[in-house]
C-alpha cells in the first residue's frame, strides 16, 4: 500500500511539473503576442515588417 501510495505521489508531481511548463509556455507565447502588437502599433510600416518576421521566424522556447 505503501508504494502504490508513493507511486501515486510521483504521478501527481509529474503531472504537476508538465502543467507547470505548459503554463510557462502559455505565458511566453502571450509576451510575443503583446510585444507584437506593440510593434503593429508602435512602428512606422518599412522596419514594421522586418521586426515582425524576426519574431514569426524565432520559435517560442522554454
């Protein structure tokens, strides 16, 4: 009884580190969703289109 609780112990807390990392790549994925709408808005249309396929082209990373 003893192990099956333990090892029902450690299936939480893996579970609970991958919805840790899940939620830590929600977060980022936002940032770059705000930032870009920051540089929509912010930039004049010619250096626009440069910064944003900077952003399109680098992969969110945890």
């Amino acid at each position: 009884m003893t192990e099956f609780i333990a090892v029902i112990s450690y299936q939480l807390s893996v579970i609970s580190y991958q919805l840790s990392i899940i939620s830590y790549q929600l977060s980022r994925a936002k940032l770059v969703q705000v930032i870009q709408s920051l540089i929509r808005r912010d930039f004049p249309k010619n250096n626009r289109s440069t910064i944003l396929a900077f952003f399109e082209k680098t992969p969110v990373r945890c």
